[in-house]
C-alpha cells in the first residue's frame, strides 16, 4: 500500500452561533472567529476548509448570504483579510421556505502567516421578516495529496 502522506485535522472555528433576523442584530455584522496558530497544531498545513452549517426561513425569491474573509498575520494581531469567499443560500419557490445547508470557504493558506481567522459576515435580503441561523462553524486543514472536498472537487 502506497503512503500518501495526506494529513488532515479539524479545529473549530470559533464563530458566534446566532440566529439573525434581517435588518436586526447581527444582519451584516462581521462576526470573528478564533484565531489559530498553524504551527501550534503541528503541521503547517496549505488547505483550509471552513464550514459551517445554516439554516434559512426565507420568503419567495429572497436570498441571504455569508461572506467568509480570511485574516493572517504572523502574531495573534492579524492583518487585514486575504482572501474573500461568498455563498449565497437562496428561496427559488414561489412561497416561503426553510432552507438548510452547510456553507464551504475553501481557502489556500499556503502563503499565510503562522496565525490565520476566518471572519464571517451573513446579510439578507428582506427586512424584518427572513432569518439565518448561522452554527459556530469547522476548519478542516489538509496537507499532502488530497484537499478537503469543496464544492470544485465534489465527487
């Protein structure tokens, strides 16, 4: 059996758990997660995975979306954000619906400082009436020859 030397870990993220109303608290409000010292998990891993799981109550057509922004630096005072992923989660019915997903940010850490943070920031559509549950959400790290499945490499 072939060694492939793949390594993978998960830590979690550190984000606030919240349910969101629009328009209210929270609506477009960057929420930060924990910073995590890479080289503290003992490997200087090159993938990151970050996911986390949603719920929406939207109305007809209306949509939300969470806004990851990657955050590095080589101490704990991380610098501005990196690189910037947008999932959109969106009622295509012609009638309310719940919609419940697990949103996935694939990001190359390859380049960044020992210390990175994944800072998330949900907005919907209509106000007063469509809300997201947003969970606390998971890096998942990968090094060696395989990345955390994303939507890209999805089989």
């Amino acid at each position: 059996m072939a060694d492939t030397k793949n390594k993978v870990l998960a830590v979690h993220a550190g984000l606030v758990a919240e349910t969101i109303t629009a328009g209210g608290a929270g609506d477009a409000a960057a929420n930060a997660g924990d910073v995590i010292q890479r080289s503290a998990t003992g490997q200087m891993f090159d993938d990151g995975l970050l996911i986390i799981p949603c719920t929406a109550a939207l109305d007809a057509g209306e949509s939300a979306a969470l806004t990851a922004v990657l955050e590095h630096g080589n101490d704990t005072d991380v610098g501005a954000g990196a690189d910037t992923f947008v999932v959109s989660i969106t009622n295509e019915d012609t009638a309310a619906d719940t919609i419940t997903t697990v949103a996935h940010f694939p990001f190359d850490i390859r380049g960044c400082g020992d210390y990175i943070q994944a800072t998330v920031t949900p907005d919907l559509t209509a106000a007063d009436t469509d809300t997201l549950q947003v969970g606390d959400g998971i890096w998942i790290f990968a090094e060696g020859q395989t990345e955390p499945v994303d939507q890209s490499n999805r089989s």
